[in-house]
DNA sequence: CCGCGACCAAGTGTGTACACTTGAGAATAC
DNA sequence: GTATTCTCAAGTGTACACACTTGGTCGCGG
C-alpha cells in the first residue's frame, strides 16, 4: 500500500526529516562563503528562504557549530565562519597527516581491483577535462582523495578528510582554476596511484606531501583571490 | 549597576545559554557511556532530568551527533553510540597520526620555556600519583597529550584530538587502572618530554607512536571490561 | 494456533508564542 | 557640543503545542 492510508489528499503538515535537507543547504552556503564572513546570520530570514520554521534551521546551524563551519555568540546568534589565513593554514598541515595515513594504509590494505579502479576513475577525469568547470573538477579533485580515504579502510580518516575538505573548499575551488595547477594536480594524482599499485607505500606518502605541500605553496594567492570575490561579488537579494 | 533594573526580584525566566550547559551535561554521559550502547536517548526524560524544555536538549544532541557520541535515526530519535570495537581501533589509528604531528610541530614550534613547564607539569602528576584516582589520571594523562597539542601551534589539530580522545577516554581511562600501564605511561611521557627538550623531533615522534601502539595493544582487554561494565553496572534510576 | 488489521500509547518533528537581550537612535542634561 | 539615559525595534533563546510516526497489543477470523 503506498501510504496514503488515512489522509488520502492531505498532504503531510509535518515534513520527513527537514532538519538534514536544511542542515545541507546551509553547509552548502557556508562552504562557498555564501555568508560574508563574520556576517550574522539571521534566523528567521533563512528559515523563511528554505520554508521551514526556526527549529530545524537552529538544530541544523548547531551542527555545523561544531563542524567549525559557523561560530555561535550566546545572545547575539550565528555568525560566518572568520576568513582567516591561518586557519587555513592549519587545516593543510592538518589535512597533510590525515591524507599521508589514509594513502598508506589504503597501500596495505586496498586490493589491486581497487587501484585499477581509481586510476581508471583518475584516467577518465584526465580524458574529460577540457570539458570541465573549476566547480566540478574540485569535485572530481576532492573524490580522487576521498577514494583513497575509503581504500583505508578507516572511516573516521574519511570523515575527519571531508571536515577538512569542507573547510578549505573554497580556496582549493579558487586554486584549480590555475592551468599550471590542473596541469600538476593531474601527474600528481597519476604518480600517487602507480606508487600505490606497486605498494609502495613509503613513496606514496612522500607523493602525498609533496602534492599538498605544492597546493598550500598557491594556497596564499587563492585566498587573496578568494577574499576579492567575497567581497566584490554582487550580493543577490 | 548590577543589573536588576526593571525587573528586580523576578528570576529571569530565560536561563542564560542553556544550550552550551546541556551540550556539556549530555556529553559526559554520552563519553562515560552513562546511556547503554544503542539505547534510545528519551528526550522529555532527558530534559526533564536537566531542567529545561527539548528544545536546547535537541539543539545539543544534534551537536552530539555530528561528534559521532550519538547517532540520529529519523523519526525514531537519538540513540547512544554504538561500542564498537573496530572504531575505536580505527579512532587510535587517527589519533597516532594526529598526535605525530603534534608532537613533531610543538618541537619545532615550542620554545624552552613550554617544555619545561610540560616537564613540571608531568613531574607534578608523577609525584602525586599514589593519591590519584583512575579518573583524575585519566584526565592528566589526557591533559599532558593536549598540551602537546597546544604547543603545536595549530588550534586545529588541538580540536581534533580532543575529538578522538572523548570518543576513547571510556576505554583508556580503564587502561589505565592497570598498574603497568601507569608506571610505562609515566616513563614513555617522560621519555618524549626529553626528546622535545632536545628539539629531537623525530625522536618525539617515534616515541609518540610507539607509546599510543603500546596503548593499542591494552584496548582490546580494556574494551572487554568495558563492556562488562556498561551492561553490569546497576542502572541508577 | 497463527496471521492480520484496528487501535492506542509513547515519543519524535516541527511550528509558534513570548520573554529577554542587544544595539541604535532620540531626547535630555550638563 | 558631548555624554547619559530612555525608548524601541529587531532578533535570539526557550518553552510549549500539536500533528505525525512507530511499535506493540488486543481482538477477530481463518
């Protein structure tokens, strides 16, 4: 019986699990700094924008509290994260340990069918990607090491990296437009998936410094870039 | 003026943040698993218990949630995480990571004077340890890792080890209880102590790995008895 | 004895009401 | 002209209301 039982037209006055559809769209905007920083963000508006009441907008921001993602003032509200250098900074010495762990036990513990698959993944983002925008080839970027996180076979590696990738997101999107940077970013990966078919995890690891190390190096540019566009681009309605 | 202006003996019937005073309450039972492993999380019961309504308590398990100390399942509440063996084996494999790059950037990033007082610090813990509780070492012992981890310079990675290490104090402060394992963790502190002294930072690290591998090799038993106790314990009221 | 459906209690998910806080601007005193 | 206080609107923090979901129990029919 596909529901419907009691309240045949009716439709259901209580949504199903607005809290993770709003707690996304909000993620979603606070990644790409659709919030400027340090802006307050007001409750009611947002709660007016996705269509549900305050609640689940509240329960959704206090998550992302923690994720680091929106700082919360007692008695004044939510605010954008800061834009801060630093941070970010951080994150990539940060992201660097997770990322050097997660490859070398995806070396020990991933089966050979797995490498061919990511670098078969890998090949096939390479072939297209003239006909990709920045947006998704950060995407595809960020998966390539995601597949790697889950090869680990540890998911907190995986959820800690998607933390972190969330938070530095927006200067890696900013990076990428680089035609040098694609350029490393693609041989990189390439070299990071033959040193992990051969199992050698030790050169693996140093391939995954390095990679990052080159992308903190061009992290400083983007975030002037990113700051430009923050705080000049048009702010719709 | 001391506040009460208008409203001079009525209590203010809005407690001031009871949101962050809930958060930490929960927590604590969720760390200490003061809730059963699975068990359904009762939200009027809970906010009754804490004296306020659901709307702070939802606010903070959905903090709680994103921490990984409770789980959501949609139309049928919070529960307590589940005791599971491979996570917390997963969550020490971050937490060497985490902690090797601690260590190594509070060697580089320390002065003279930051080492000596993690010395004293740890000395001090030493010199009183007859007259110490399993948990009040639990929490030094903890305490003289975070340190480490401030000195890293790196707020972030101070952040996420406080994470990991609330997710496995519940098996490390039995760990703990065995009087071995408190005399090694006294010297292999000590030990790393020295290392950083001598800005030696691989050696730090060594010693750091090896001091959480040692850790690893206890927690099997220590999980064991855990579980005991979680199910054996009387369940107070 | 066993399925099957209606009913019911417990409890979640969300909307809403309202007290309180904060910050800004006006009015007043100096 | 400047500092201080008053007032008020905007908006947060929490309690509460209520519809809906879920899981169990009871009764009925096979």
């Amino acid at each position: 019986m596909p529901a419907a039982t009691k309240r045949p037209a009716k439709a259901p006055r209580r949504a199903a699990d607005s809290v993770n559809r709003v707690y996304a769209a909000i993620r979603e905007m606070a990644v790409s700094y659709e919030f400027r920083p340090e802006q307050r963000i007001n409750e009611v508006e947002l709660a007016a924008a996705l269509k549900v009441s305050r609640t689940p907008v509240r329960e959704a921001l206090n998550r992302l509290v923690i994720e680091g993602l929106i700082t919360l003032v007692p008695n004044k509200g939510f605010f954008c994260r800061a834009f801060d250098a630093d941070e970010i900074l951080h994150l990539f010495e940060v992201r660097t340990a997770l990322e050097t762990l997660a490859v070398r036990l995806a070396c020990r513990r991933g089966n050979a069918g797995d490498f061919e698959e990511l670098a078969a993944f890998w090949s096939g983002v390479t072939a297209r990607q003239a006909e990709m925008s920045a947006e998704e080839l950060t995407s595809r970027d960020e998966e390539f090491h995601t597949r790697i996180a889950r090869l680990s076979g540890n998911p907190e590696i995986l959820r800690m990296i998607e933390g972190v990738n969330a938070r530095i997101r927006f200067v890696r999107r900013i990076e990428i437009e680089s035609p040098k940077r694609r350029e490393t970013t693609f041989c990189e990966h390439l070299g990071i998936v033959e040193a992990m078919k051969a199992r050698e995890d030790g050169r693996a690891e140093t391939l995954m410094v390095e990679h990052i190390a080159i992308s903190v190096a061009d992290a400083v540019e983007a975030m002037k870039e990113g700051l430009a566009r923050i705080y000049m681009r048009r702010q719709s309605a």
